[in-house]
C-alpha cells in the first residue's frame, strides 16, 4: 500500500509541476481498501476548439434540451467557451409532450432539517405511488434518506401488491430496470443521484417521478470547489445553473419515457427550498413552458 502511495503521489507531482493549475486531483482509498486517484481536468474547452476539427468547421451547431438556464444561455456559453458573436434561439418545448406534466411542491412539508421531515415526505410518496400505482422512480439525496425511506414503504407496499427495487437492497441495476419495464404497474425504483444517473430512466414506463430533494453537489466536494474558486459568485454562477441542468436532464427522460402521450405525468419535488428561497424562481422559470406547477 505504501508503494502504491509514493507511485500515485509521483504522477500528482508531474500534474501540478507548473505554475498554471488546469486539473484537479483527489488521492483516495475506495470500499475495497484500494488506493485510487480521481484527477479530472478543470477545463476542456480551450482543447476542444483548438482541435483540427473545429477549426476546419466554418459553422457549429450546439443543441441540447438542458442548455438553457432561466430562458439564459450565459451558462453553456461560458462553460463551452462559446464566442458571444454567436447566435441563440430557444426552441419551445413540444406542447403535446408537456401538456399533462404537473410539477408538485408541497408547500406544507416540514424544513428538510425538522426531524419529522422524512415522515410526512414517507407518507406523501406512499400515496402517490399507490393512487398510480406503482409506475414511480424515486430520486433520493443521499443513502441516509433511501434507507429510511426503503424501510418506511416496502412492507406497506408488498401489501399492496407492489414491489420496491432499491439501490443497497434490490441486486444489480440492470435487474431492477428489466423487472420494472416488464411489470411497471406492480414496481417502483429507488435510487441516489449517482446511481441513478448511470441508467437509461428513459425506457421505464413511469408516471411519477419523484425528488426528494433538489440535486446540489456535496459542497465539500474538492472537484466542486475547484470549479466554484473560479467564480465571484459561485452559487449563483455555478452550483445552481449546474444543479439546473442536471435536473433538466432528469425531466427530459421523464418526459420521453414509454406511458404514452396522453398519460399523466406528475413530478414531485419534496423541497420547498423552491417556494421559500429567492433562487427557487430561477430555478422554476427553467421549467418547459406551460409546465403546470401546484403547491400543494
């Protein structure tokens, strides 16, 4: 282990041997006692537009479905590197697909930080998965919350003739994803952020799709505060419209998952941060337009 240390200590040497830091590091050890280094470079962009292939290119298109920040591109520009010579349009989104999306806060629910928190969000998943039933991903901030939350439900849903997949108790993910797409109306998903963001949520029937909170990077991340250090406001300027556009990217596979166009599509955010913080408008005016949002 000692040997595996002064080797990966070495190759950090040579990453921050000059003077201008373009990487970030993390020396580690894993759940298998292993020694692991993450090194992740703190900007790619500058590489990417000297490429050959770039420069042959007398025009670029950039699309995406999660670029835009409150009706702004100045995020994407400034993490692409994008020239403000370029032009921008927003597409609207295709009213057939959002038409029967309700995004859901419910203003009632305790702080996050109250002890009967977990209790109250327990009690308003369990009803909506049983009004759908079943047919539900649960996105959950960290393993803490999941394993309440797991604990909490899956006897009472059992009862009901549902079965809770969870990450830590359900077996591998490419399982729980082949049971749901064969039984969705008797099959619900939990998950973390980080593990769920590795499957394909897209092709699972699903007409509730739940937060149990707003998906901030862990502050304590040092990959985190290495991109934040290059802002002068790094909430505003980089952890929201960051935390922005993953969320998007999770309501985009909502939106095209496999129900069908007319099927209810109800998102449930159990955070009323959004309702009580001056940055929760953003935050909502990010939204598909015409989206249908109620608090309650």
């Amino acid at each position: 282990m000692y040997g595996e240390l002064l080797e990966e200590l070495s190759i950090i040497e040579n990453l921050f041997s000059n003077e201008k830091q373009t990487s970030s590091a993390v020396l580690y050890q894993n759940h298998e006692e292993q020694i692991r280094l993450r090194y992740i470079p703190i900007e790619t962009m500058d590489t990417l537009w000297n490429m050959d292939f770039f420069k042959e290119q007398t025009s670029r298109i950039f699309m995406s479905s999660i670029m835009c920040v409150a009706k702004s591109f100045d995020y994407i520009r400034d993490r692409l590197r994008i020239p403000e010579t370029a032009k921008e349009c927003v597409i609207p989104a295709n009213p057939e697909i959002t038409k029967n999306l309700k995004v859901i806060i419910p203003s009632a629910l305790p702080d996050q930080e109250k002890p009967d928190y977990m209790m109250h969000a327990n009690a308003l998943m369990l009803n909506a998965i049983k009004k759908t039933p079943g047919k539900t991903i649960a996105i959950f901030s960290s393993k803490r919350t999941l394993h309440q939350a797991y604990y909490a439900l899956a006897t009472n849903l059992k009862n009901n003739d549902i079965q809770l997949l969870s990450q830590d108790f359900s077996g591998g993910r490419g399982k729980m994803i082949e049971k749901c797409i064969a039984d969705p109306e008797h099959t619900v998903l939990f998950g973390t952020m980080n593990f769920l963001e590795k499957l394909d949520l897209s092709t699972i029937p699903c007409e509730n799709f739940i937060f149990q909170k707003i998906p901030f990077d862990p502050p304590f991340d040092p990959i985190i505060k290495m991109q934040e250090s290059r802002y002068m406001n790094p909430f505003m300027e980089y952890a929201l419209p960051e935390t922005i556009t993953r969320f998007l990217g999770f309501l985009n596979q909502f939106l095209k998952n496999p129900t069908g166009p007319q099927a209810p599509k109800n998102l449930y955010i159990l955070d009323n941060r959004l309702l009580k913080k001056s940055y929760g408008k953003i935050f909502l005016e990010s939204l598909p337009e015409g989206t249908e949002v109620v608090e309650s």
